[in-house]
C-alpha cells in the first residue's frame, strides 16, 4: 500500500514562499509547523503499520494534524 505524504509544502505548493517567511519570522507559525510534521510522522509510520496502534489512536491523530493544518492555513492566507 502506497502511503500519501502531508508535508504542508507539498499539500500547499502556492505557498512555499510564506511558508518558509513565517517559519523565519513567526516563532508561533514555526512551532505550530514543526508540530504538524511531527503528527505527520507519527500518522505514517502508523500507516505502515511500522508503529501499530488501535484505529481510534490513528485518526485522533489525523484529526489533530487537520487542526493544525487548518491554523497554519489560517495564516498564511491572513499574510497573502
């Protein structure tokens, strides 16, 4: 089974200059990035079975990634 990558980048392409601006100058940006990709990373090895865990455990997860997606969305789209 071929595992779907979430890095913020690649899920936001039009935003790969803001995003690296704020994660320059935004400590609150950058700590809320550094933590979307480590959920990131713990939801793939979850995926790959590589670290197993009960489903409900996975998707509290995924739910928490959307989350922080949807904030650092929040604000890049308040910068643009």
């Amino acid at each position: 089974m071929s595992i779907e990558h979430h890095d913020l980048v690649h899920e936001l392409p039009e935003f790969r200059e803001q995003i690296h601006a704020l994660k320059m100058k935004d400590a609150h940006f950058s700590r809320l990035f550094d933590e979307y990709h480590d959920v990131t990373k713990q939801v793939e090895r979850m995926e790959k079975e590589a670290e197993p865990v009960t489903t409900h455990t996975e998707e509290e997860l995924k739910i928490k990634r959307l989350h922080l997606k949807d904030q650092l969305y929040a604000m890049l789209t308040a910068t643009a």
